[in-house]
C-alpha cells in the first residue's frame, strides 16, 4: 500500500496542536514503514521550510491548504499515485481523486465558539465563520472520505449525534512526544525543587477562558501565572488589562520546545480553564513530565486524565484556586503526578499510527474489493 500522509499543516518554528499532530504520527508511521516492506509511505508538503519540523520521510509538493489551489489538491496527488492519502484536517480537496481518502475531525468546537485563528488569511476567517453556521457544510466535507478519524470518543460521539457523516469514525488519539514519560522515582524526585510557578499553554482565543486564570492568580498572590504561547499585540494588551490587582502574571508570547519543557519541570501546575476542547495536548504533555494538572471540568478532560488531574467549573476562579491549593498536600501531589504518569503512558504515537494504519489498510481493501 502506498500511503501519503498530509503535512501540509506543518506550523513553522514550533507546532501548534494540528502540526504536531500530522509530525507525530507521520513520525511513528516511518517507524512502522521501516520493518514492513509491504507499506510504503511519503508524505505531502506544501513550503520546503516545513521540512525542518517533520520527519526524515520521502516528500512531494502540493499547494498551500489556505489557497484556492487546494480546490484541485487531489489532481495533483493524482500523479504520485497513492493507494491512500490521510489528512489531519477535513478540508483537503478531493474532486477527481483517484485515491482512498482518510479526513480528520478533531473538534467541533467553533460551531460554539466560531472566532477564527487571527493567523488565518482574512477571506478563510470568513468563510471560517459563515461555515460553522450550519451543520451541512461539515457532512459534505465527511462524506467525500472513505473513512473518518477523530481524536477522542468525546469527539466521535458528538460526530454521531450531531449525524456529521455516514462513513465510519475511527479514534486515532494524540500522545505525548517520544521518550517524554518521565519513569516514576525521576517524577517524584522532582518534586522538592517545584516552584510556585503555574503554566498555561495554549491559544488565547476566547472559548480558551484564559481571564478565569487571570482571576484564580489574584488568588493565589505567591504563586506566579506564565502565559507560555504566542499571542497577538491585541489580545495581549486586552488581558493584561483584565489582570487583577495582586495577581503575578508573566506573558512569554512563546517559548521553545526546550524551555517548555523546562518550565513543566519546575511548576507546581498546569492550568486550563477552557470551554471547549477536541483532545487537550497540553494536560497530556503535563502529566507526562510529572507536572500536576488542574483543568475545567469537561468530558473530554475526564477522558484524558481521569482522576489524575483536579477539576473546576470552567468559569469559577475560586474553585481553580482551591485546587491548586489541594495540591499542597504532600500526599495528594504524589498521588496526581504518579497517576498522570499512568494516563500519558496509555498514549502513544506508535498506537495511534498502527490504528491510523488499519484504518488505511481497510480503506485500501475495500476498494481493491470494488476493483476502482
């Protein structure tokens, strides 16, 4: 089987949650390519630069997905000619595809909240919004696939009852980065040397709810909030006008790979407050590294981390509070980073490739079956 995996999305300088996706399990599926000679596997840029971010895996060229070029995206993959393509997004284009075609939904969270990423150019935000007004646009997308593939059972049973497709939905979930699970005397000796500092990575989008943190740190005046992404001029001045007096909030508009993991491993916690999530990277990425979670109290959180992270009400400041306070108790901390360090080790990239890999293998016999 030939099996072009869709890099296009790959975010220069430092992934986002959709890049990291797309490098992580094309990552795992060149270690599974390596030891089966039956499955050969390439993988779809759009700039060179993005090769940086991804890996040591044989590439073609297509067009930006932003661009109205990606109309007759499938007419270009056409000439590698693929046995199946898999794209970490739903809008790859597929008129006049030759080839069995895997999409991705990770969320449906924007139908809610609809704002667009402000990096996005201004005529997709506004077909980003008029989009998410109705539920039709998203089953037509769907139902150009053969298979669906979304990140969490959260997420695919909203698929269901919202009826978004009637292709079959497969769970392929994300994971922590590679040899990132810290083994468990490493996370615990850890632990005396963690500071009062508290950490937020993420958008800054407004369903993010990042001001609930902002007030919770007001609550916690010997504790210090780190804003670890990127974030506009705009959205920057709007928050820091919005911090309360005592709180102690430092903005870093972007950290590296190594100074994030830095940062979780000297922090007391992790924190998010948001409304809405598809999978929630960041909690993951936290318990791997032994780092104590608080986060909103959502279905998709209690998937992930269970009973290993603390819970509040997603606009309720005081109840954050409270919960990074639990975690002074000497006990309860070392029971939440030992019991994070069992939730981030039942993920892993090498299991979402190999069922992403039955997803594809199955799509490829069924039409070989149909003989097209």
């Amino acid at each position: 089987m030939r099996l072009l995996m869709d890099a296009r999305y790959t975010r220069l300088g430092r992934h986002d949650g959709i890049s990291r996706y797309g490098a992580g399990l094309i990552g795992a599926m060149a270690g599974l390519a390596a030891a089966d000679p039956g499955l050969d596997l390439a993988m779809l840029v759009s700039d060179p630069r993005q090769l940086a971010m991804l890996p040591d895996v044989p590439h073609v060229t297509g067009p930006s997905p932003v661009s109205a070029a990606e109309a007759a995206t499938a007419l270009v993959v056409n000439r590698y000619r693929p046995d199946v393509v898999f794209s970490p997004m739903q809008t790859m284009g597929s008129a006049g595809r030759r080839h069995g075609l895997v999409l991705t939904l990770h969320d449906l969270i924007y139908y809610d909240h609809p704002q667009p990423p402000a990096d996005l150019p201004a005529p997709v935000r506004g077909g980003w919004r008029l989009y998410h007004k109705a539920w039709w646009p998203q089953r037509v997308l769907l139902d150009r696939a053969d298979a669906v593939v979304t990140v969490s059972d959260t997420t695919r049973e909203l698929i269901a009852a919202r009826r978004l497709t009637r292709r079959p939905v497969h769970v392929v979930p994300n994971a922590p980065r590679p040899g990132s699970v810290l083994e468990p005397a490493a996370a615990l000796a850890r632990l005396p040397g963690r500071e009062k500092v508290l950490l937020y990575m993420g958008a800054f989008l407004p369903y993010k709810n990042v001001e609930t943190l902002l007030r919770a740190a007001a609550r916690l005046p010997d504790h210090e909030l780190h804003l670890l992404s990127g974030i506009s001029p705009g959205r920057r001045a709007e928050l820091e006008a919005l911090v309360p007096a005592g709180a102690r909030v430092v903005f870093h508009g972007g950290v590296s790979e190594a100074e994030y993991a830095r940062l979780l491993g000297r922090a007391a916690a992790l924190l998010t407050a948001s409304r809405a999530e598809g999978y929630g990277l960041p909690v993951v990425e936290a318990l791997a590294a032994g780092t104590p979670v608080v986060c909103s109290d959502l279905p998709i959180f209690r998937e992930v981390a269970g009973d290993a992270a603390g819970y509040a009400p997603a606009d309720d400041d005081a109840a954050f509070a409270a919960a990074v306070r639990a975690l002074e108790d000497p006990r309860r901390r070392r029971a939440r980073v030992l019991a994070g360090l069992e939730r981030a080790r039942a993920y892993s990239w090498e299991d979402s490739a190999r069922a992403l890999l039955d997803v594809a293998r199955g799509v490829h016999e069924r039409r070989l079956t149909a003989g097209r």
